[in-house]
C-alpha cells in the first residue's frame, strides 16, 4: 500500500532522504547561517523522520515527524533566545560608539567645515577623520574629547583642562 505523501518515490528510499535531508540543513546552518539555528530544528527534525522511515512508519507519520516536529523546535529554540538575550546585559558602547566619551589628540586640524576630510585625532593607538560644531577650528596636539559619531567620523570638542594650581605663599 502506498502513502498519500510518498510522491512516487519507494517508501525505502525515504530514510535516505530524510537522512540527506538533514545532512544538508545542518551544513546549511554551520556554514552559511552561522548558527543562527534557522535551519537546525528542521535538520533534527529530518533526522528523528529519517529514524521513523527505517522503522517503516507510514509516509505520513515520517512528514508529520519532520514538519510539526520542525516547526515545535523551531518555536522552542525561537523562545529560548528571545529570553535570553532579554536577560543578558549587552556590553555599552559596542564598535565604533565605543569611542564617545573618549579623550584623544587632534593629528591634524579640525574644523566644523571639514568638506576636504582632512581633520584627523588619534584615539587609543587608532586615527579617525574628525569635525567638530563649534564655529572655529581645533589645532595640532589639542586634547579633545569625542562627543558624537557621525557615520565614520568623530565629532569632537576641546577638553578644558584644569586650572594650574597656584604656587604663591598667603
């Protein structure tokens, strides 16, 4: 008797394509996605099918396995992640706004009107093209501060530096 879902295919070539099946899914997965485990719950899936049709399960108990099953691990695994990172605190200040709040040198002239891309400060060992929104320019070996990103520039103003302490006797 053949199954409604067997497509014309022999029903002991099944396992096999379920095997194949999640082979290729978890291949998908680990190389392509990343894991980002899209594909996973389906390549176990096909595999527990797979399972299913060397026991001789009917064609439709091997589907079943391999969709709602699927479908049931993709909506764990979707539930799990979302708690967790929920949970999880995300580090402050990942890639380049890692920089606002730091002190660097201006290595070359830096001003609000910068159309050239010219302005430059070295930051933590790294050079980023700089502008400023102040009306006037901000020289060679001034300390600045990053208060901004804009798109791959830093935006910077001048750190004031603190008053020198007197040296005269009262």
């Amino acid at each position: 008797m053949n199954g409604v879902l067997d497509l014309g295919i022999d029903l002991n070539v099944w396992p096999w394509i379920w095997l194949f099946t999640a082979v290729v899914f978890a291949l998908i997965e680990l190389t392509i996605l990343g894991g980002t485990f899209v594909l996973l719950p389906f390549a176990v899936s096909a595999f527990f099918a797979c399972l299913a049709g060397f026991y001789d399960a009917p064609i439709e108990v091997q589907w079943l396995i391999f969709v709602v099953g699927g479908g049931l691990l993709f909506a764990l695994a979707y539930r799990w992640v979302r708690r967790y990172l929920s949970t999880t605190e995300k580090p402050l200040g990942v890639g380049a706004d890692r920089l606002v709040g730091m002190t660097g040198t201006v290595t070359d002239d830096v001003s609000a009107a910068d159309t050239d891309r010219k302005g430059k400060v070295s930051v933590s060992g790294e050079i980023w093209n700089a502008l400023t929104d102040l009306d006037r320019s901000i020289a060679v070996g001034t300390r600045v501060r990053i208060v901004a990103m804009r798109g791959t520039r830093v935006v910077v103003e001048p750190v004031l530096a603190p008053p020198a302490p007197s040296g005269g006797t009262s």
